[in-house]
C-alpha cells in the first residue's frame, strides 16, 4: 500500500487513519491473550508487541488482493504478540508436559472412539478426577493456541512471512502455499468435527472477537468455564492437525 498518499482534508493520511481506525484492535487481541497468561506477564508488553504488528500491517496491506484490512490486521497483531510471547520463553517444561498429555488422550480416545472425546473419558485415560482435568485446563490454557510451527511449517522459512501467503497468492514459495491452504483446509474440516458448543466458541473467540467473558456471558457459563472449554477445544484441534498434517 502507498503510504506517500496526499493527506485528507482531516489532515491525516490514509496511513494515519487506519491507524486511528484500527488501534483498537490491539488492546482487544491483547487483552484476548492476556486472560490465559500467568499474572507476572504484562499485559503493556503485548500491547507494544501488538503495536507493532498493526504497524507492520499498515506498511504491508495490499487492498488490491481481495482481504479486508482488519482481518489482515487482527492476524499480524496477534502473530506479533505471539511472537513477543515466544521469545520470553515463560512456559516451564511442567505446562509444555501437561499440554503434551492432553493432546495425547483427545487423540488416543478419538483415534478409538471415532468421535469427540467426553471430559469423563480424558480424565479416566489420565487416571485422574474430572476436576483435576478442568484444573490442568486452566492451567495450560495459555499453551492453547494454534501456532503454524506446531503444523509443521515455520513463518521464518527462506526469508518468507507466513502471512505473505494470505495476502498474496503469487508469494515467492508456491510450495509452502500449498501447504499453508493445505493447512486451512484441515483446520476447517477439524472444526466442522467439534462439538457444537466449542464450535461456536471457536466462532465467537476468532472471528467475531468476543472476549472469554463475552463468550461466556452469551452461553450463559462463567468466564473461567470458557476459559476451559477453548483449553480443550485447542488441544483436541491440535491432535487431530498434527497427526493428519504429519507434524
């Protein structure tokens, strides 16, 4: 997009409106991610991490390839956050085990029971009480987000951002497009498999950006309990992604 625009008669640029426009967005995604964190990480830094991904939004859009810019946005504000997450390393190996395992008994009962594990089920195969798995959900639920270096291919790769494959169906890889649609189609079809509850948090959660409170507010269920089902509902996801994607 160019930035060197004759600036309105409000006296912006485009490039400063949709920064105004849009800035929102941040806290929104942040406080998003927030929820799920431990106490010590400050929700400032992930705005500013965020910020900066806006930024990187607004020098990079290409309104000529067809996507919306907040929808652009919203997924280069939460990458830059994640990233920012990723690169405190702030997850001990106790919670990286304790995600391991879920993944392993939604996989493992599903794999057998050709349907959607029951809370019952994953906490009998983890040999412990249903309260105790509700419990590890909250606990882990900041690991729960679906990261495409856990499918199998990396934003880094060859100098190529990962994004580049949503905005620009011409990008400079055509194999990792083809993986990247390859990758939306199984997350699409892993959705089309949940439970409808967890399904329209899903819904809610990243497309219409309801808080975890919101969410719950509309399901009539407490925000914690929300907390809990996107838990699960992401680590049912990612055992069903990484064992059809070969990751």
């Amino acid at each position: 997009m160019n930035t060197k625009m004759n600036e309105s008669a409000a006296g912006k640029t485009p490039r400063d409106k949709l920064l105004v426009d849009n800035v929102h967005l941040v806290k929104i995604i942040a406080y998003q991610v927030a929820v799920n964190l431990p106490p010590h990480i400050d929700v400032n830094d992930l705005i500013s991490a965020g910020t900066i991904g806006l930024l990187e939004s607004i020098d990079r859009f290409d309104a000529g390839k067809g996507v919306q810019f907040n929808t652009y946005a919203s997924i280069r504000i939460r990458g830059a956050i994640m990233d920012e997450l990723r690169s405190m390393d702030w997850m001990t190996r106790s919670m990286r085990d304790k995600s391991n395992q879920l993944e392993k008994a939604y996989d493992e009962i599903e794999r057998r029971t050709g349907r959607p594990a029951e809370v019952e089920e994953v906490a009998d195969f983890l040999e412990i009480t249903t309260e105790a798995l509700y419990s590890i959900l909250s606990q882990v639920s900041a690991l729960s987000v679906l990261n495409l270096e856990d499918m199998g291919i990396s934003n880094h790769d060859e100098g190529m951002d990962i994004l580049d494959c949503i905005k620009d169906p011409e990008g400079k890889d055509p194999m990792a497009i083809v993986k990247f649609n390859e990758i939306k189609k199984r997350i699409a079809e892993a959705v089309e498999t949940l439970p409808e509850k967890e399904k329209l948090i899903i819904s809610l959660y990243y497309y219409e950006e309801l808080t975890l409170k919101e969410i719950g507010k509309v399901l009539e269920i407490t925000e914690s309990r929300v907390c809990q089902l996107h838990s699960q509902t992401m680590h049912r996801l990612k055992a069903k992604l990484k064992k059809c994607l070969g990751a």
